[in-house]
C-alpha cells in the first residue's frame, strides 16, 4: 500500500506519516533511504491491526 494511502486511512497528514516511519516509531510497514530518497512500504494489515490498537508504536 502506498504511503499516501496509509495516511488518508489513518487520518493523518501524509507528511506526519512519513516522518514517524522514517523515525520507526509505528510498526506498519518500512521506510528506507536510497542516497537521497526514501521509499517506503506499508504494510496493509499491519496498518489495520495498528489502527484497531492491536499493534504497539515503536
């Protein structure tokens, strides 16, 4: 599932999103920097259980 995506389910500002899995401080997916640019995979039930409040911030 696409980032932005993600945020538009959750609720939050794609940026936000971004920056807290930059950080690794949700479990929903990955965020990983190339040189310069960062790609980022989440997780689609990752990101339904952290939503439900089965999955705990990291």
């Amino acid at each position: 599932m696409k980032v932005e995506e993600a945020a538009k389910k959750s609720g939050v500002h794609v940026v936000v999103l971004r920056k807290v899995m930059q950080q690794e401080k949700i479990n929903i997916g990955f965020a990983i920097k190339n040189s310069k640019k960062w790609t980022y995979y989440v997780n689609e039930k990752l990101l339904e259980n952290y939503l439900k409040g089965e999955v705990q911030s990291g």
